[in-house]
C-alpha cells in the first residue's frame, strides 16, 4: 500500500513541475514566432532582439527561472552565458535533462535559437 501511495505522489509531483516548467497540451512548434523576431539567417542561426527572446522567455521559462534570471526551481541563468557555450544552451533547451523537460516539441527551432544568442549573452 505504501509503494502505491509513494508512486501516486511521485506522479502528482512530476505532473505539477512539466506544468510549471512550460509543458502544456499546445504545440508550439507551428506556431507564428513573436514579432520581434527577425527570421532565420540561411546557416539556420536566429538573428533577433533581446524583446523577442524576452517574449519566449516570458512564457515558457519565467516560472522556473524566475523574471530576474535568477533561478527558483532551475538554476540562476544571469551568467549562463560565461558558463556554457552556445551549442551547451541549445542542448539542454532542446533535450532537457537535470530536472528540465526538453522543449524540442514545444518550442520550434527558430525559437529555441532566439533564446539560446540571447542566453549566451547573459554574462553575469
């Protein structure tokens, strides 16, 4: 009885952090990126403004980094930039892992792009 009761609160509780850690039912994946930002260059990379990457941020990050950056339930992200390179950034968006859910079909490419050049300018 207590191996069901210890894996029905696991369960309750991996449900509660993929909703709060940006998982929902809408696939992003098609849909419009923010305005602001710019499309893809032909190397695939995402030219945008930091308002655009803000945008994605806003809703899909903010509950588990906090506004600031700062972290909460994820890591502090204010010098992400100086501890991990690009292609690492875009990798743990993409994949996930310790504790993140991947956002490979959530978000589309162009959006995880405008992230991680934003990201990777965070510098402390």
């Amino acid at each position: 009885m207590k191996k069901w009761m210890a894996l029905a609160a696991t369960a309750a509780l991996l449900a509660i952090l993929t909703v709060a850690c940006g998982g929902n039912d809408n696939n992003n994946a098609s849909s419009t990126p923010p305005s602001s930002e710019a499309p893809a260059s032909p190397g695939g990379t995402t030219t945008t403004s930091g308002e655009g990457a803000e945008t994605i941020y806003k809703a899909q990050c903010i509950t588990c980094h906090a506004a600031d950056l700062s972290g909460g339930v994820g890591p502090n992200l204010t010098n992400v930039g100086a501890r991990l390179s690009t292609d690492e950034i875009s990798s743990r968006i993409h994949n996930g892992g310790g504790g993140m859910p991947a956002f490979k079909g959530t978000l589309s490419d162009d959006q995880i792009n405008t992230l991680v050049n934003w990201l990777s300018t965070m510098k402390g």
